[in-house]
C-alpha cells in the first residue's frame, strides 16, 4: 500500500513540474524579447481578454474599463516603441 501512494504522489509530483515549466518557458521568451530589443517587463491594466505580454502596436488589448481588466505583464519599450507581440518597435503611423 505504501508503494502505491509513493508512485502516486511522485507521479502527481512530475505532472505538476512538468505543467509549471511548460508555462514558465513561455513567460521567460517572452520577457527575454522584451528586454533584448531594450525593453523593460512591467505590469499594467488590460482587458480580461489579455494574457501576458500583449501586442500593445494596436489599440485595444489594454484599453477595457477598470471592472472589465485584470493585471498582466507588458513590456515596456518606451516613448516612440512598443511591445509587437514578440520585440519593440518604433511606432509607424500604421501602427496606431
């Protein structure tokens, strides 16, 4: 009996190493293409609809009411760039 709650409890063990790092792999990209084209992880206010790390070159994803927005990660390009979903830009008229 203690073998199979041993068993049990490694193989529940593996599943949840296994699902954290799956998601922590796709934080760390994305944080690591921010701050490789200069720019800098932050948190802000976006649509419920919004995961970490939004395109924030177009209108929308972090434009949501207070009561409809929750906090996620963004990054931070600053004046003149912005976060295109995978590294900073420069803001071109046809981005807005």
């Amino acid at each position: 009996m203690e073998n199979k709650i041993l068993v049990l409890g490694l193989l529940i063990l593996s599943v949840v190493l296994v699902l954290g790092c799956t998601g922590t792999q796709q934080t760390t990209t994305k944080e690591q293409s921010c701050t490789s084209s200069d720019g800098t992880v932050t948190t802000a206010m976006c649509c419920q609809s919004a995961s970490d790390f939004p395109n924030n070159c177009l209108i929308g994803a972090c434009g949501c009411s207070p009561d409809n927005s929750h906090s996620v990660k963004v990054c931070d390009c600053g004046e003149g760039r912005c976060f295109n979903g995978t590294r900073c830009q420069a803001v071109s008229a046809g981005a807005a």
